[in-house]
C-alpha cells in the first residue's frame, strides 16, 4: 500500500516543510517478508545471458580457474605444474601473477557487440571469484584490477558498455568461498603464510570452520559497494552462502538489494544455489545442469561453453551451437534462462571458438527468437524420445534429435519447436484433435516463406518436412488456433 509522507525537519531552531515523497512498501530482512518478491519480467522475457570468467587465474591458464587453490594443494597436477614453471610456491607464490595480468586487449565494446550479436539480453561478469582479486574499484581492498594489474575498473567499463548497447547488467560475487579457499599454502612453506599478504591470502581457514563475523561483515560490506557503484540488476552467488551461519547476512543483503530495486524503479534478482534462499525469496541457478520438466517459478542454468574451465585454460574443449541452441530451447520451454560463460585469455580477447558458438547461436535465435524471448511454458513442455539431463551437474550427454519437441507460448501462439532438421515427417502427439489442447487453423515456418503441408488427425499432428530449412540446430514451426 503506498502511502504519501510529509518529511519535517527541524532546522536551526525552525520548522522546515520539505516536498512530499511517495514511500512505498520496503523488504524487511525475514523471509516472511522476503517471499513477497516478484520476478521481473526482464528477466522473464530475456532468457539467455552471458557470463564471464575472467581474473588472474588465466594468467597462468592451467586446470582451471581454481588454480590458485590447487596450486598449494600438495600433490595437485597444479601443485607440481607451478614448481616446474615459476618455482616454489614461497619465491612465487599467486600474487606474483596479478603484474602479468595486463589486459592489454581488453576492449569492452568488442566484447559486448559479440554478446548481443550471440542473442544475450544479459550480462554478468564475475566480480570477485574464489581468488579474492576484484575486478573493479574498490575502497575496501587494495587488492583489485583498478590499482592493480591492468589498473582498469573491469566491470565498471563493462557496465558502462552493456547499458551503452541496450542490454541488462549484472555481477556476481564469490567471495564467501575466499574464508577457505588458498587454505593449502599453510600447510607448507610459501607466500600464504607471510604477513604481508594476509589481506590478500586469508583467512584460508578449513571449510568445516564457521566464517567469523567479521569476515561475513566483510562480505556484506562488498557486496553493498557492488550494488551502490554499478547498480547490477542481477546478483549471482555461488554454493557457500549457505553456511547456516550466514542466514542472517543473506537475508540483509537481498532486503537491501530489493529495496535498491524499488528506488531504481528497475526489477533486480539474486541468483542462488541449492538452499541458500528459500523457495520464492529468489531465482534457483543451477550449475551446469537442468530440469526434467516444467518449474513454476522462473530458473536458471549457468553453464559454460568451454568443458573443463570456466576461466581460460589451455586444453579446454568447448560446446558447439548445436549443443548451445537444442539445450537453451529445452530450458526455456521448462521456464528457465540460460546463463552461458565464457573464459578470455588474459590479454582480453576471447577464444575462437567461444566466438564462433555464440556467433551461430546468434544466428540462429536472430532468425528463431520470437519462441525463445518473451514466451513462457506451455501445458507440457515437450515430448520425444531422449531423455532430459536433470539435476546440477547434468550434462545432457545423449544429444537431442528432431523427433525431440520443445513447447513455447506467446500472445496466442504456440511454437513447436524439433531439437534437429526434420528429415521426415513430424508427429506431435500433443496436438492429436483428441488431445483436446485445440484445433490447429494455420501452421508457419519461422523463417521461411514455403507453404507447409501438414495433418491434425486424432492421434497427432502430422507436419511434412521441408526441402530447405531456414537455419540449422532446431527447427521451429509456428501454430494459430482457431477461436
């Protein structure tokens, strides 16, 4: 309920009548109050986004982007890798890579014009991961890319350029998982445990030892300078903000955050994993993974096109568009985004194969999309023979086929939508005249200017296949029905 409020100060001994405000209901910090957030339809209609790996970890571009766990981790393919290329881990230790981290190449509007060409509506940059280097200005840590390495405000730059081409800005913040996370280097000799880094290298505690408060304090705090200096309109944490000891400050935050929402009249989300927000309270991400079916509450799957890293790593394998578009389409149809990252090298470019995955996923939603942005799930989302990956961690590893049938729904349409180039003809079941989900009065081919020759018989909906189709990967087909 809004209310209207005269504010009254008292000035120099003098009533002062300042202009009314409009106030409006505000997020308390329990969930009672918190499980009255609604998603936004930004996010709702956008569907795809890209995510961004990029830190000091591509510097030495080896295993992963936990590098810098694994390397003072005794025994670690990592560990024996760093000793035979930079020495023991005392004389040069993960500090010693933030001076090669330049970013010479680093060129926010290149990055973002290949984001909107591959599709994305949104973009989410890591700010800080595990490694505790910031990737943007900061009065609360030295240790960042503004005063240090390539001595730029990474997602400041970034979040100029995406709102400059149009697109949703977002961040993500790792850095719970920074209590535990360089923990190995006290185990031996190396730099970890030299004083003068511990702002850097701690706590580097057990994950079994509960975060002290003034290390989630720390968290809060970080995370408050992200929202106030970049006003993200999506918040992504990753698995260890649900230590039960940090329910408190999660609750802090996303009052706090969903209230800057309402003073930016612009809907804002937090992306959570597993339990750390009850259901309601935010938007359930899930790594690498998917759903068997249709969710009720909007989700999301941040997966990455490279296969073994999502920071840039030689010897990384990486997902094909095919692999992209058939997968995007099967989580939306279950109402789900898809968050898609990617790794630059250390220098600021991006590798050419992430290039040319989002440039023909890009491709193919340009000519696709009206069943992919602004849609939501229909009564069923699909029907084929190949099993859905479900669960985090759920690769689809039996690709789809165009006996595979996604549904979407919009304004009175329906999209069917085959995970392949039909070869022959395509029975949707679904849609059978006994199905009673509606009797079909016209059938288009997106993208194409052919008439279709189709049947809706008792037990399915028969659609002959074309001679040419008009993009690869999924093939999407139009429905009107009569009134």
């Amino acid at each position: 309920m809004k209310k209207i409020i005269l504010f009254i100060a008292l000035l120099a001994g003098s009533f002062v009548f300042i202009r009314p405000l409009e106030a409006q209901d505000r997020y308390q910090a329990n969930w009672e109050s918190l499980k009255k957030y609604i998603v936004p339809d930004w996010f709702r209609d956008a569907k795809f986004g890209i995510f961004i790996h990029w830190g000091v970890y591509s510097v030495p571009a080896f295993g992963s982007e936990w590098y810098p766990r694994e390397m003072y981790q005794k025994g670690s393919k990592e560990y024996k890798h760093h000793i035979d290329t930079y020495g023991p881990q005392l004389t040069f230790g993960y500090k010693d890579f933030i001076p090669m981290f330049r970013a010479e190449h680093f060129d926010p509007k290149q990055w973002v014009t290949l984001f909107k060409k591959a599709g994305a509506k949104y973009v989410v940059p890591v700010a800080e991961h595990h490694d505790g280097f910031a990737m943007y200005k900061s009065a609360l840590t030295k240790w960042n890319a503004f005063e240090m390495g390539p001595k730029r405000d990474v997602i400041g730059e970034l979040a100029t350029e995406v709102r400059n081409q149009g697109l949703i800005f977002g961040l993500s913040s790792h850095r719970i998982e920074h209590w535990f996370f360089m923990n190995g280097g006290r185990r031996f000799e190396s730099d970890v445990l030299d004083s003068k880094y511990e702002d850097f290298y701690g706590p580097a505690r057990e994950e079994s030892e509960t975060p002290s408060p003034e290390y989630m304090n720390d968290w809060l705090l970080r995370n408050t300078e992200l929202v106030n200096n970049y006003h993200p309109q999506l918040f992504w944490f990753d698995w260890w903000i649900e230590q039960p000891a940090m329910d408190s400050y999660r609750k802090s935050f996303a009052a706090f955050y969903y209230n800057q929402g309402l003073a930016w009249a612009k809907g804002v989300v937090i992306n959570y994993k597993h339990i750390s927000y009850p259901e309601g309270t935010a938007v359930l991400d899930l790594e690498r993974g998917k759903l068997a079916g249709i969710r009720e509450l909007p989700w999301q799957t941040d997966d990455a096109i490279g296969n073994n890293s999502w920071g840039f790593a030689a010897g990384n394998t990486f997902k094909d568009a095919r692999y992209v578009v058939t997968n995007l389409i099967d989580i939306v149809s279950k109402n789900g985004n898809l968050l898609l990252n990617i790794g630059p090298r250390s220098d600021g470019t991006i590798t050419e194969e992430e290039t040319a995955t989002l440039l023909q996923t890009g491709k193919w939603l340009e000519i696709n999309g009206e069943a992919i942005y602004g849609t939501r799930p229909w009564i069923l989302f699909g029907e084929g023979p190949t099993e859905s990956a479900s669960g985090s961690f759920a690769y689809q590893k039996k690709p789809f086929t165009a006996e595979d049938i996604r549904f979407t729904s919009k304004s009175g349409f329906l999209y069917v939508i085959t995970l392949g180039l039909p070869k022959s003809r395509t029975n949707v079941k679904a849609l059978g005249s006994r199905s009673g989900n509606g009797t079909i009065e016209s059938i288009e081919l997106i993208g194409a200017h052919e008439k279709l020759n189709w049947t809706q018989n008792a037990d399915a909906l028969i659609i002959e296949p074309s001679t040419k189709y008009p993009s690869d990967f999924a093939v999407v087909y139009k429905l009107t029905f009569k009134k």
